[in-house]
C-alpha cells in the first residue's frame, strides 16, 4: 500500500523531473536560435529586450548582451518610432502578426533597414528582425534610375514631366508664364563618330554641367535622349525675360570642351514655347519646343526660336504623315530583321527577336525610330503591331518546318497593349498560325512604356500565356517604374537595357546597376537577357555575374528573315570548329 507520505514524494519528483525536461528543452531551443543568421528576439510587457540572439551582433556591429534590458526605441530612427509603436500595437491586437519596414542605426553610425514581425506571447511579444538593406539599396539604385540620366545625372523625360505638372500648376496659381526650351546639340553625331562614344560622353557630362550652371535659381533641365535636353524656366513676367537665359544657353553649349588631349566644339539649337499663349498640356508643349527646334535646324542651327501657334503647327519631327504609313502598310513597304540570341554557357542560339524596318521606295531600309514615333497612341500603331505578330508567327512556322527550333520575340506597346481587342485579336492570329511550342512567341512589353492600368495589363498577360506566350520586360531599369512592374506584372524575362551593358567594363554604376538586375532577376525567379553586348569581354564578364543570355553586335546585327538560317549554320560549324 502507497502512503500519503510516499505519494506526495513521488509527485515531487515527477514534477522536478517535468520541469528539468522542459529546462533542457528551452535551453535546445535558444542554442538553435543561436545558430540562425535572422535576428530572433523576446520582449518583456514592458517592450524590454530579454533575449536576443547572435545575429544581432553581425547584422549591427554590437554584442546582443549589450541590448538585455533596453528598448529597440534606443536604436531606432527617431522617425520610426511610431511605426515600431503600431507594430507593437499590432501585434497585441492581431495574433497572425504582420510585417513592419525599420530602420535601425548601426553601431557604425549606418542605417540598417529592418523587416519587423512579431506577435505576442504571454505578457511579452516574440519576433525577428530580417535585414533587407541590400535589397533596399538595389530598390533605391533602380528608383534613381526610374528618375533621373546616369551620365550627366539631371532628372529623365519622367521627371521632367512631373516638374512641368508643377510648373504649370504655379503659373495658373500666380498668374505667370511659362516656357519650355527643347536643345539639341548641333554636330554631336561627328563628335562620336570620330572621336568615339567615351569622348562623347565626357562632351556631354560637361555640357549638361554647363547648362545647368547657366539657368536661374527655381528653373530646371533635363536630359531626355542622347543630346537633347528640355529646360523649363518657371515665373516670367513677360517673354523677353527668358531670352537672357536662352542666350547663355547656346554660349556655353558652344565653348570648346577638353577631351583628353583634343578641343571639342559642339553648337545647339533650341525651341521654345510658352504657357499660356500655348495652352496645351506638358507633353504637347515639349512636342510644340521639339517641332520650333527643328525651324532653329532648318535656319542655320545655333539659335532659338519661338514656336508660334498659328504658323507652326504643320512642322513636324518627320517627314512622313499618318496617311503615308498607313499606304506603306497596305503595299507591304515594312519587313522584319531578326537579332539573334545567344545562351552564351552553351553558345547555342535559342531565339531572336523581330525588329520591324520600312524598306522606304526612295529613301531605302528605314530604322523604327524614323518612323514609329509619328504612330505612337495611334490606330495605326495596333494595326502595325498586329502585322509584326502575325509576320513573326508565319516566320516562326517557316523556321519549324525547317526543323529550327527557335523562340521568336516582338515587342508590344502599352497603347496596343490596353487595346480591349488585344487578347481576342492574338487569339485569331495563333488560330491561323498556331505555335509549335509553349513559349515560342514572346511579347516584350517595352518598359519605357506608360501602363495606365497594371492590374489589367497583368490580367492580359496570364490570359496570353495561357494560350502559350511568355512575356519579357525590355530595356529594364529605363523607364517610368520598375520595380512596381517586376512586381505587378508576371513577365518571365527581364531584359537589361543595352545601355547600362554597354559602358559595365569601365563604369562601375553601370556595373553596379548591371549586377543589381541580374540579383533582381534572381530574387523574383525571372530569367534575365543583356542587350547591347558588343565584345567577348562583355560575355565573359556577363556570365561571372550569373547571366548567361545576351543579344547584341558582338554576337549579331539583325538580319533579313532569308540570311538568318545560314548565319545560324555558320554559328555551329564556327563552334564546332573551335
């Protein structure tokens, strides 16, 4: 028989035996958190530190001990605080916990960014903190891209527009005028081509330099392309008060610039226009000052002139009206070339991209940008965009039949894009001409393009690659936003824009901003492709930082659809030779 005294022993020892298992327990759980490298943390009722594992000290330079005790609020920026607050908050009220971005100051006197989840346990709260500064910084590198030019850093075509917004804004408030100057550099082409693309760029950076140098305090420059700039000069009085500023201008635009050891001279010319007597919008008043640039051109360069509404409107940036491409459509004038793309690891060609031409009758091959410009949010332009598609898939199935197994590419515009008719439209196309295989047929939607909707681009996007074709974000990290198309758009391919590809062996921002797609590419689990290679130190150092796939000169210009197939043979029997 147990007595109450034996029982009672019993019951003490199975309770010390229960709390020791649950002491080692905790003591396996926290040597386990140790190890980890994400910062795990418990708090007290009173938001104190009272554990904090090792992480802690690589990601912020300081001991975790040294932290037992104290608030994050000690290590926060002041400005996060509130938010850390309603964190805190949150997760007393919400036990699915939510995520909350922070900042925290090194011990170096850096800032550390932070993704914040806790929830609550006990009287207490458990969370961890995940370092996402890299991140952050690559996110902010491609926000300055989205903004502003890497070379002579002034704010991009973006940006210009949203400060003449502003500008426009002001003088409606103030009752004040307006102008805006569009500048073209007068003998730049010659500069590159005979003293090379670097001196170009050097030409350039001192220029822009200049010309910012040579506006009044609340005015404001752009660059827009390769030597054009717009200039917004804000609150005047009257129209000669701009004319100073215009006149200081062409003189620093026209002194010599020393390039290495040579003098290089450029001159410019400029358009203007001024709100209110020209009461368009921002875009139509940069076209009106591109279209009065043009008079300046005509009249002997190295001027201004004023565009006038009355006479100029019938000036335009190219000679060829609405009316005439659409007759080279209906006579068959335009064409595909094709640029190849090369898996550089393998070296096999595996796709390439349809680049639309107009084989002009008296003026021979015209490039796209003679011409597409003038249809840009036209009609014209879905019906152009239309041909291209269904002259890549015939194309496409010609290759097939002649046992090619190539992906062929075409890029689509937002306008055509957002066509309500576009999913049905490529529907009736692939039904006439059906793929040989899913992802044969890639859309790349050009990032320079403005998506007013997003959300139902995304939706075109999955109802086309439900009918098998993949989508490729081009010329990424040009254009208006992208990070928020990486993310709201489920393209399968980034493209780094030739530009950033082409100056990567000397200029570490490009490198910089190079390496950061390519980490991009991999954190989304896209594919990514370089344009613009042009040597094989490109592809060499392309594929050390993890890409593999490039288009460009170094490999191949584009070619006429009938070359492509003896360029291709000539590809294999060179590799196989080597």
């Amino acid at each position: 028989m147990v007595t109450g005294s034996l029982l009672n022993d019993l019951q003490v020892v199975a309770t010390n035996q229960l709390l020791e298992a649950l002491v080692d327990s905790e003591g396996r759980m926290r040597r386990r958190l140790d190890l980890l490298s994400e910062v795990v943390f418990e708090l007290d009722k009173q938001d104190h530190v009272v554990y904090l594992n090792p992480a802690w000290a690589t990601v912020m330079g300081s001991a975790a001990d040294s932290v037992i005790g104290h608030t994050f609020n000690k290590y926060l920026l002041p400005d996060d605080r509130a938010a850390y607050a309603a964190a805190l908050k949150n997760a007393s009220t919400k036990p699915e916990g939510r995520k909350t971005l922070v900042r925290f100051v090194h011990n170096s006197g850096g800032v550390v960014w932070m993704e914040l989840s806790m929830v609550t346990i006990g009287a207490g709260y458990v969370g961890t903190l995940h370092d996402i500064t890299a991140q952050k910084r690559i996110q902010d590198q491609l926000e300055y891209i989205a903004h502003y030019d890497i070379l002579t850093k002034m704010p991009n075509r973006t940006l210009l527009a949203d400060r003449i917004e502003q500008a426009l804004a002001s003088c409606q408030r103030h009752q004040r005028q307006l102008a805006v100057a569009f500048l073209d550099l007068d003998g730049f082409k010659a500069i590159n081509d005979q003293h090379g693309h670097d001196a170009g760029d050097q030409l350039l950076a001192a220029i822009a330099k200049r010309l910012r140098n040579a506006l009044r305090d609340g005015d404001s420059i752009a660059r827009i392309g390769g030597d054009e700039f717009v200039v917004v000069l804000v609150d005047l009085e009257s129209l000669p008060q701009s004319q100073p500023v215009l006149e200081r201008l062409l003189q620093v635009a026209s002194d010599p610039v020393l390039v290495g050891d040579a003098w290089l001279q450029v001159s410019a010319s400029i358009g203007v226009t001024v709100y209110p007597q020209d009461k368009v919008d921002a875009e139509h008043l940069i076209r009106h000052a591109d279209q009065a640039m043009y008079v300046a051109k005509q009249m002997g360069k190295n001027r201004y002139h004023f565009f006038d509404v009355a006479r100029d409107t019938a000036v335009r940036t190219a000679g060829e009206t609405l009316d005439r491409l659409q007759q080279a459509l209906s006579q068959s004038e335009f064409v595909l070339h094709y640029q190849p793309k090369l898996n550089m690891r393998t070296q096999q060609v595996f796709g390439v991209e349809a680049l639309i031409r107009w084989q002009h009758p008296s003026e021979g091959l015209l490039q796209p940008e003679a011409f597409l410009p003038i249809v840009e949010n036209q009609a014209l332009s879905v019906q152009i965009g239309e041909w291209v598609i269904a002259s890549a898939l015939r194309q496409l199935a010609s290759w097939t039949a002649q046992g090619l197994d190539i992906v062929v590419s075409v890029n689509v515009g937002a306008y055509q894009l957002e066509q309500d008719s576009f999913v049905s439209q490529v529907g009736l196309l692939l039904a006439s001409c059906p793929l040989p295989k899913a992802g044969a047929l890639i859309f790349e939607i050009l990032e320079t393009s403005a998506l007013d909707d997003t959300q139902r681009v995304s939706r075109v996007i999955r109802e086309c690659q439900a009918m098998g074709i993949a989508f490729a974000l081009d010329d990424f990290g040009t254009g208006y936003s992208s990070l928020t198309y990486l993310k709201r758009l489920p393209a399968e391919t980034l493209k780094i824009d030739r530009s950033f590809v082409r100056d990567m062996l000397t200029d570490r921002d490009d490198l910089a901003i190079v390496k950061g797609v390519i980490a991009l590419a991999r954190a989304f689990r896209r594919k990514v492709i370089a344009e613009g290679v042009e040597t094989t130190a490109h592809m060499d150092k392309l594929k050390r930082l993890g890409c593999d796939c490039a288009q460009g000169f170094g490999i191949a210009r584009p070619m006429p659809a009938a070359d492509f197939l003896p360029w291709v043979q000539s590809w294999a029997k060179a590799r196989a030779s080597n």
